[in-house]
C-alpha cells in the first residue's frame, strides 16, 4: 500500500512538473512572440499565433494523403503517380470499374479507336530511329522514350547509379542534364546524351570558355551518343540552372569546376551566341570536334523565332542543321526556379510542339530534324499524344523520379528530399537502394512503351510511330471534341505549298 501511494505521489508531482514547464514555455513564448516585430499574426496574439505556420506547413501533408481527390493534386495528381508507381514494381495496371478522369475538361485527349484494329500479328514494336546521319558517328536510337535532363548535383548518386542501370536494361538513353558526366552516368552502360549547358560545366576551360580538348575526352566514351546544348527549359526559360550550395559536395564541385558549397549559377544563355546564326556555328563546331551529333533544347515563346531559325538553316544549308530539337514546355519542371518563370512563361508543350512540327515540315526539314518533346509527359497517354502530334522521340525527368520512389514533397532544393533522390545527405540517401530502384526504372520505361503501343494497336496502326492527328481529339470548351487535325492541321506540301 505504501508502495502504491509513493508511486501516486511521484505521478501527481511529474503531472504537475510537466504543466507548470508548459505554462513557463508558454510565457517564454509570449514574452518573445510580443517582442518579435517580423510575423503580426505572432505579435497580435502570441503562442496561439504559432499554430498558423503549424498548420499552413501539415496542410500540404494532409492534402496530398487525405482531402485532394485522385485527380487534384498539382503538378502531378495521385492516379499518374500510382500509375508510374505500379508500372516500376511490375504489378498490373488494369482498374476496375471506370475511368475516374473528367472526359469534359476542356484540352483533354481522347483517342480514337478504330473499327478493325490489326490482330495481334499484324502489329509491330516501334522501330529504331537514326539521329544525325550526317555526322561521322550517327546515332540509331532504340526507343522513342527516353531519360530527360537531371544532373549529378540536382540529383542524387545512387539515384544516377539506379538511372544509369535501369536506362542500360529497358534500351533508353539517359540525358546527363549540364552538370558534366560522372562515374556513376557510365556505371550502368546505358547510351548516353551529354547536354552542355551555358554553364559549359564538364567541357569549359579555366575561364569558362567551351573547351575543344574537353569535348573530344567526352566524346571519346562510345556511351556519350549525342550533345545537346542547352538554350532554355521549361521551368525557367530565360533564367540559367541554379545548383544550391548545399547541394555543391567535393565531388560535384570537381566535375562542375566549382568551390564545395558555391551556388552553381548558368548564365541566361550561351555569351558566344547571340542569334541563330551563332548558334548554328556553335552546332557545326560542337559536330566537328566530336563527330557526334548535335542538338538544342528549348523553349517556345511565340512561333516567329522558330520560323526564322529554320529560315536560316535553309539559307545555310541542311547540314548546318541541328540534328534533333528538344521543345520543353512551359509546364517543365526543375530543382530550383522562381516562380513567376515556373508559372508565367513559355508556351505549354501542347501547344509549342504541335508549331515546332508544322514549321519544321514547311521548312523542308523533317527528314533532316528530328523533334523531342519534353515537359509534364509521364503517362501512356501524354506520350502517346505527342507522337500522334508529331514528335518523333518524348523525354520525361519526373516520370523517372517517380519511378525512383519520389513522393512529391517539393524539396528538390533544400537538400533535405526524404527518398533520397535529391539530396546528398548519406542519411536520407540510405533509403534509395540501387539494385532496387534500377529495375523499377526499367520496368516503368518499359511498361510505358508497352501500353503507347497499345494505344497505337486500338486506334489502328502497327505502332506508335504511324499514329497521326487525326487519331486524337481534343475537348473542346463546349464540351464537344474535335480531332486534332482540324484544330492544327499537319503540313501538307499539296494543300500548303
């Protein structure tokens, strides 16, 4: 019985400690939020204040898991994130009972099935395509899905490792992004893309100059496919890449040419080239040095730029051509940018692509350019309708971080992303395990090509490449759909000459 009381006793005195500690945090509390001047909410009611940012920081938790629905969630939604999810662990991707997707927003694809769609023989895989033939190493590109730019910085090793790995499995090329190549881009063997950024990280010299000797080092690895120089993407045109400091380690700094914790920072654009002539002297060098080939990535604001770089191509010549054009859109995404370039400027990949073809083809040009479309395409149906609208390759970033475990947190750059995926905290960077990761990779690239042919088979072709405009309609704000080759019609040399 004495037992027990004493035990009562040392409860009741800890219950007691405990409240009059809380009461004497509260009043610190009080004293420092009524002293503070930056935050009124704090200073006009202290303590109780403190609950707003509380609040405003698990609301972003609690929307994404509990309140938004499937189809809400920006700028990826829950049903394309569990698509991507299921594909990379190899479960199926059948659903029952019917689409949750709103056929009535306004933009929305639909796909246009044919009558007697090819039987099971009558179809065939996607076959490959040449890049470059002019150049003295042309490139045969296998699959027409591929890894878009994410640099050893902005991301992760092991998440490299894993890219690199899975890209060498599933037959799809993996774009190093503008930090330079490393050790862990080569592990897998996969083909690569070196993109050189105005930065020139990984071919620049002591004074940032682009560097011939460094160019053919790069080169020399039979990997390294293509180069593409950097002009602008999606998430900030007009703004360089920005590498935070906190992200800079020993190694990054090295292969970039920077000071450990320096903010990587790219100019706004390459300083040697200032319209399209210049540019297209920087290709024809970039070419020459290498012998592999080369093209640009970019973004469209308005189509009268682009109609005056294929005006100066032909008044060149083909062969000063680039070999391929990326077109990020305005909707691409990025480790860091601000946000009125994330929200404001560029036009949509919906949009710029479907200009980009059509002016390549009036130009005479479409046997000579091949076209990639990049920006927010992660699902079947996103690549399926940029080739139907006349891409010839798709390149995703975030449809292959997702397939890497990424949950959407949005701290790609703090250094603090809890997957793993773009930090270079060894903590959080234990929970990426290649060997696990690379065949998720694999499986979401090639669950990816699987079912765009699918598509393909359903509205009538053989394969994915055949597909055309007017096999896709479009939502129209009336609610009615009309094919896509009504709203922009393909160039035709008979009807438009």
């Amino acid at each position: 019985m004495g037992f027990a009381m004493s035990v009562l006793e040392v409860l009741v005195l800890g219950f007691f400690f405990i409240i009059g500690l809380a009461v004497a945090v509260a009043l610190v509390m009080f004293v420092i939020d009524r002293a503070q001047t930056h935050d009124a909410i704090r200073r006009n009611y202290p303590v109780i204040g403190r609950f707003r940012h509380l609040f405003s920081t698990l609301g972003e938790f609690f929307r994404q898991y509990f309140f938004a629905m499937d189809r809400e969630e920006l700028p990826f939604n829950r049903a394309q994130r569990e698509w991507i999810k299921r594909a990379g662990e190899g479960v199926s991707n059948t659903v029952a009972f019917g689409s949750t997707r709103n056929l009535n927003v306004v933009g929305t694809p639909i796909f246009v099935n044919a009558a007697f769609p090819p039987l099971e023989d009558q179809f065939a895989r996607t076959a490959p395509m040449v890049i470059g033939e002019g150049a003295r190493t042309p490139y045969t590109a296998r699959s027409f899905f591929n890894i878009s730019g994410m640099s050893y910085g902005a991301i992760s090793k092991p998440a490299v490792r894993a890219l690199s790995r899975g890209a060498k499995e599933a037959g799809v090329w993996m774009n190093t992004g503008e930090g330079g190549i490393s050790k862990y881009h080569l592990e897998g063997g996969c083909d690569i893309v070196f993109q050189i950024g105005t930065a020139k990280f990984g071919v620049r010299d002591e004074e940032g100059n682009l560097s011939d000797d460094k160019l053919r080092e790069v080169a020399a690895y039979k990997q390294v496919r293509m180069f593409e120089i950097k002009l602008a993407q999606g998430a900030k045109p007009g703004k360089g890449g920005i590498l935070p400091g906190a992200k800079v380690t020993e190694e990054i700094a090295g292969i970039r040419g920077l000071r450990v914790g320096q903010d990587g920072i790219s100019p706004n654009r390459h300083a040697e080239v200032n319209d399209w002539n210049d540019l297209l002297d920087l290709v024809c060098h970039i070419r020459g040095v290498t012998g592999k080939p080369v093209g640009i990535k970019t973004v469209v604001g308005a189509e009268h730029p682009v109609a005056e770089l294929f005006a100066a191509i032909n008044a060149r010549g083909a062969a000063c051509a680039p070999d391929f054009i990326t077109i990020d859109g305005g909707e691409g995404g990025t480790g860091a940018a601000p946000m009125p370039l994330i929200d404001l400027v560029g036009m949509s990949i919906r949009e710029a692509l479907v200009a980009v073809v059509d002016l390549r083809d009036e130009a005479g040009l479409k046997d000579r350019i091949r076209i990639v479309a990049s920006g927010k395409l992660v699902n079947p149906g996103d690549i399926a309708w940029a080739l139907a609208a006349g891409a010839d390759f798709i390149t995703t970033a975030r449809g292959f971080m997702f397939s890497l475990g990424c949950i959407q947190a949005l701290k790609c750059n703090k250094n603090t992303c809890p997957t793993g995926i773009t930090t270079h905290d060894k903590r959080f960077q234990k929970g990426l395990v290649v060997e696990d990761k690379e065949k998720r990779v694999t499986r979401y690239a090639r669950e990816i090509i699987h079912e765009v042919e699918t598509i393909a088979h359903s509205v009538g072709v053989a394969e994915p490449r055949m597909m055309r405009r007017r096999h896709v309609r479009i939502v129209q704000d009336d609610g009615r759909s009309r094919p896509l080759n009504e709203i922009t019609p393909s160039y035709n040399p008979v009807t438009r000459a």
